[in-house]
C-alpha cells in the first residue's frame, strides 16, 4: 500500500525530484558540481526573497545542521542573544545555544503562546550586549507563525541582527527577508520544498555569512569555511551529500518555476482550508485560533475520550501517515495533519474521508 504522508517532513516529493536521484555520478570537486551548487544558492536566495546583499550556502545534514551552523558560528566573544523560545524547536535553539555556551536570556513563553512583543522589546531595551534576536519562523509543535515581521521591526529599531530557524517555513510561508530585517536563517528540503531529508541550507546577509572560520566553535557546521569555500571554487568544505544535491536543485526549480512560489504557497493554503473545513464539520477542536495557523500544519484534538495512539496506529493501517502530539499535547489527545510537499487538494479530501472513519 501506498503511504501518504500527512506529517511535517519527510514529505512526499515530486515525480522529477525523485528521478533526479538517477543521475550520473559526480565528483564534488568538479566544474559539474560548482556549476550546480552556483544554481542551487541562487535558488535558495530566491526561495527566501533575498536581494543582491544576500548569498546562500548548503549545509550537508538534516535541519538542525544548519541551525547549528548558524548559531556556532555568527557569535564573537562578549555577545548575547535573545532567544524568543514558545515551542520544541524554540527549546532546540536553546540547547544549541546553551551547548555552545553563548549568553543569552531565554524569553519563554508557553507551548502555543504568542510572544509578548513588549517583553521582546524591554529585553532589548535593557541588555545592550544582546547582539542576536533568535526566533522559530513556523514553530511545528504548534503550528504556529510567530511574529516574524514585528520582531524583525524592533531587531531593526534597536539596531541588533536577527536569526530565524525556516525549517518548516521555507517554500510553505513567504519569509521576505528584507522586509522582515532577516540578516540569518536556515532551513532543510525535505519539508516544504518538498525535496529530501539531509538536504539543508543557510541564506544571509553577505556580510553575516562572511565570519572568520577561526570565530566558529564546530569544525564541520561552520558558517564561515562553508562561505569561504562557496566563494571561492562553488564547492562546499567537506563531501557533501552529492547525490541530494540534484534532489534540491529539481525542488527548487519545481517550486520556483514550474509551480512559483506564489502558486506553492497558494496550494498549501487551499489544502490547509478544506482540511481545516473538513475537521470543523467532523466537530474537532483547533489548538490554535485560524489566524495563527501556518500554512502547512494542523494541530487538533480528538473526540473527547478519544486515546491519541490507536487512531495514529489506525490511520496509518489506512496508509496515513500523521503525527501525535508533543509534549503537553500528547496528554491531551492532540494530533497534527501536515499538508507538506506533494499534497493535492483531492489528497486532503480523501484523507478527511480516512479520518472521518477513524475518529469515530
Ligand atoms: C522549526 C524546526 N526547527 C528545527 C527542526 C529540526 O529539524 P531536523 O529534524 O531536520 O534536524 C524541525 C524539525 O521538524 C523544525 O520543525
């Protein structure tokens, strides 16, 4: 049977993405490979709508690889950041910040919590040393869109750089990087670019990205060798995963040109409405009010009573892949439908008729 996957990565990728894995072999250090990975980060800083002042680079690893590129790297003695932390992946940056030893105040809020724009700007206001603002674009164990552009308003106001994991953001919500006074972000192929996982990369500001190798506290994860290395040859500091290099590069090409990453976004948001129409009229309940919903991730609650593990073990006998709840959720029966990847409209229909069979 066929799986379809209605979770938040890996996703199911298009036809061409998965052909291109069956391409000739090549060597990284070669003038095919430089000629790719010129086109890739271009792409890239497309996919994030950077201008001119922007370069991108592909970190070979799952999501977190680039996180931790990011955040191991832009940080010189005697800065702080300011971690603006409402969810798992919040809590990931704070265990890549703490790992690494970089000071830093850790505004928490909880699970499902707007951040308090006031608490973020009174933080700022009162540690000078806060160099980096760090915020979870879309936090997936929510499904929530943080305030993306009124952080990057008070980033810019106090005159600080900005860091913002994309993972599950890039290719499903417009991140608009200079709209939204982004100097730093990261994220991975196999989620909403529907390509593989493994496949993940950072865009930034030149002048961010251009960090001495030496200020960097990871020898492989390190921002600025992998510029300095893309700067000068296209090649990347170590062996890459080669072969995912034509995945992401097809992905990028059927998300900017073939479908265009209005018409992409377009989709995620027609599949998020029938699925989220669909479930209101089974009478589920939303974690989140509507307006605070990414585009690709659903979190919802089963019928009272209703234990969470059966009906994932039940969904997935049906070929359905979702995913359970985390943390706090889980307790209370939650759930989460990602409409991630190559997920049609029809796809979500006959998913609901699926879900309306197990909730019962
Ligand atoms: C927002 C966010 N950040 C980081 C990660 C970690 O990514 P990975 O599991 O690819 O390392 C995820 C994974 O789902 C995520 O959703």
């Amino acid at each position: 049977m066929k799986t379809r996957l209605f979770s938040p990565g890996p996703v199911m990728v298009e036809e061409p993405v998965r052909q291109s894995l069956l391409h000739y072999d090549i060597c990284h250090r070669s003038p095919e490979f430089e000629e790719l990975y010129k086109a890739i980060c271009g792409k890239v800083v497309r996919l994030f709508e950077g201008d001119d002042s922007y370069c991108a680079v592909v970190v070979s690893g799952s999501g977190t690889s680039a996180n931790e590129t990011c955040l191991s790297s832009v940080f010189a003695p005697g800065d702080e950041a300011l971690l603006i932390n409402n969810g798992e992946f919040g809590g990931r940056l704070l265990e890549i910040l703490t790992k690494y030893e970089v000071p830093l105040t850790n505004l928490k809020f909880e699970w499902g919590e707007m951040p308090d724009l006031a608490a973020v700007e009174k933080a700022l206001q009162e540690n000078e040393k806060i160099k980096w603002v760090c915020m979870v674009f879309h936090e997936t164990s929510t499904g929530m869109i943080n305030p993306v552009h009124e952080v990057g308003e008070l980033v810019k106001k106090y005159d600080r750089k900005y860091y913002v994991d994309c993972v599950s953001a890039a290719a499903g919500e417009h991140i608009e990087v200079v709209k939204n006074h982004i100097d730093l972000c990261s994220s991975v192929g196999g989620k909403c670019l529907g390509a593989y996982p493994g496949s993940a990369y950072v865009c930034g500001r030149e002048e961010i990205m251009n960090v001495a190798p030496e200020q960097g506290k990871n020898v492989y994860l390190n921002l600025g060798k992998h510029y300095q290395m893309m700067k000068k040859c296209w090649q990347t500091p170590n062996t890459p995963n080669v072969t995912l290099f034509w995945a992401l590069d097809a992905a990028l090409d059927w998300t900017l040109e073939k479908e265009g990453l209005e018409g992409r976004i377009a989709r995620y948001q027609e599949c998020a409405k029938i699925l989220r129409g669909g479930m209101k009229e089974m009478g589920l309940k939303f974690l989140l009010p509507e307006e605070q919903m990414a585009n690709t991730v659903t979190s919802v609650f089963l019928p009272e009573g209703k234990p969470v593990e059966p009906f994932i073990a039940a969904m997935a006998a049906d070929g359905y892949t979702v995913y359970p709840g985390k943390g706090k959720f889980l307790e209370m029966n939650m759930f989460q439908v990602a409409n991630m990847g190559a997920i049609y409209p029809d796809d979500c229909r006959e998913f609901l008729e699926v879900l309306k069979k197990n909730i019962q």
